[in-house]
C-alpha cells in the first residue's frame, strides 16, 4: 500500500529507509521531531531578522541548487552567506540541521556522512521556505543526478529529502506524492515555467499528507509529488535538505 510510515525518533529502522528508496511505501514520517516551542521560536528569530530573500520570485531563506545549475559560482556565494544567516537563526534553539543529519545517520547505521564542500567551499545546509495563502507547489520531482550534473553532489546512487515543517496551516497546503517515479521520456510533459502537466500523474495512487507542527517528512523526490493550494491566514514554513547516498564509499552529503 502507497502510504506513510508513521514513527517517533526513537524508532528509526534501516529496512524503513530503504522502503522509501524502493517505492515501497510513500514517505516516513517523524512525529513531533522538534519541540513545538522551538519551532515558534524560529519562527519569531526570522521575523525579527531583516533578512534578504534568495530571489525576488522564490521566498526562500537560503539558495535552492536547482534554481542555480547554470550559475554555480553564485550558488556558493549564495549558500556562504545563508549558513551565517541559519547560525544566528538556530542559537537559542536545538540545531534542527544537526538533528536531522545525526536521525539520516541512524537510518543508515554503516555510512559516514560527510561534510559536502566542492572547491573548499560549503553548500547551502538548507532551505528555508514560506508559502503563502493561494500559493501552490506544481507537480515536480527533484533530482540532482539528472539537473545538478555540474555539482559534485550529483554524483550518488539514491537521493533523500527531509521536510521539517516549522509553521502548518491553517488548511490546505498539504504535500501529496505520487507512485509515479520521474523518468527521463516525462520530460515532453515538463512546464515551461516549472513542473510537470498534471497528466503524468494520471491513474497513480497518491499519499496526501497533512502538515503539522515539528513533524519531519522524508520521501524520494524522484517520484511526483506537489504542495496543494494553501488556504487560510497561516503561512506554510519548512525547513527543507537534500541527503545523497554514496554506496560506493558508504557517504552520505547533504545540500540545499
């Protein structure tokens, strides 16, 4: 059955890993991953920062890499300057980036994750996202191996994604993903601004998931998936990082 695997950080198991990586199931989720308190406190830090935002279209804390695969100069200049900004943004609370490396760790009890520099110079170690009331995320998969092959990170058998979600909604907003895996003849149906047509998703089987406050939300961005239409006065705000697996060398990096 297409669905979550609903667990706490103290049952993390390989074999639910590697369900995700499988197409097994949908996503795992990790209930009350960050204390609630410290999430309204990120929240109230950032909104006390005059912080400048990584693009006039995107309201992201933080470079997103496939935004930047034909200016990786700038991305790394970009990312040098987000990581000052989420070090002051995370000093008063537990460092959810921190966290959420040392729980991808645990899933994967015999790789070493490895600090993911290109150059001598450090990716971004997130994104952060706010998404309005009205605003949507199109149907689209990420994948770093097919978009970001000028970046060494694009060099990895199986890519990870981890969604902390810092603020929720007041309705709508939700993150569905589809048993459908992104392959490369889909690209006839890509958007021209972003995305997938939503034919491509026609007749697959989809996992809604409502977002809630602290939870951590892990899938395979390989297969479709989208935010629906946000509704109500509360902004959607996640915190969201790239991990890659490197079976090879037994490596995991991670980036934004």
């Amino acid at each position: 059955m297409w669905n979550s695997i609903i667990i706490t950080n103290n049952q993390i198991k390989n074999e639910d890993i590697k369900k995700i990586i499988n197409g097994k199931n949908s996503s795992i989720i990790i209930r009350n991953f960050l204390k609630k308190e410290d999430c309204k406190k990120i929240i109230e830090k950032i909104s006390t920062m005059n912080i400048e935002r990584d693009s006039e279209k995107f309201n992201h804390i933080g470079p997103f890499l496939m935004n930047y695969t034909t200016k990786k100069e700038k991305y790394f200049d970009s990312a040098e300057k987000a990581n000052e900004i989420f070090n002051k943004i995370f000093l008063s609370v537990e460092n959810p980036i921190n966290k959420i490396k040392t729980t991808i760790s645990k899933f994967f009890p015999n790789y070493e994750i490895s600090e993911t520099k290109e150059d001598h110079r450090n990716y971004a170690s997130c994104t952060i996202r706010r998404h309005k009331r009205g605003k949507s995320i199109p149907l689209h998969k990420d994948n770093v191996s097919y978009e970001g092959v000028e970046y060494q990170v694009s060099k990895i058998n199986n890519q990870l994604s981890c969604i902390l979600h810092l603020q929720e909604t007041e309705k709508g907003g939700n993150l569905s993903i589809y048993n459908k895996q992104w392959e490369k003849k889909l690209e006839k149906h890509r958007e021209i601004e972003f995305g997938y047509n939503p034919i491509v998703k026609k007749n697959a089987e989809a996992d809604t998931i409502k977002s809630e406050l602290g939870d951590l939300v892990i899938i395979n961005p390989n297969y479709l998936h989208e935010v629906k239409k946000i509704q109500g006065n509360s902004d959607r705000v996640t915190l969201g990082i790239f991990f890659g697996i490197e079976d090879n060398t037994k490596k995991i990096f991670s980036w934004a």
